[in-house]
C-alpha cells in the first residue's frame, strides 16, 4: 500500500502545508506511476480546497503490511 502526504506550496512562508494524506491500495495503476496516480487522486480529492491546482504536490511512502499495524 502507498499512502500520499498531500501538500500545498504557500508561497508567502515559503513551505508545504499539510492538506491531508490519501491510501492507494490499488496494485494496477493502470499503466502509471504511482506518482502519477497520486497526484491526479490528489488534485481530484483537494481540488476544491485551494485557489490553484498546480501548487497541490505529494510525497509518497511505500508500507509493507507490517508497517501498517
């Protein structure tokens, strides 16, 4: 499973805000990245929260099953 720390660029104080975090539990992505697939949940979930789209970045994580308990 990957789970994705959805940011915001503030540009003002010049670093990330956290918007949220979103689990990708899919094992096809369907010809993506999970990077790819990330960004695209991403801006589809929060979309809606901030002026511009393209400021909404990801940094990813890989959990093993163990990781997740």
């Amino acid at each position: 499973m990957t789970l994705y720390k959805v940011l915001y660029k503030n540009y003002k104080l010049r670093k990330g805000e956290l918007l949220g975090m979103l689990p990708e539990k899919r094992k096809n992505l369907r010809g993506e990245s999970p990077s790819e697939s990330g960004m695209r949940w991403a801006r589809l979930v929060f979309g809606n929260l901030v002026k511009d789209k393209q400021a909404i970045f990801i940094v990813s994580k890989e959990l093993t099953e163990a990781s997740e308990r």
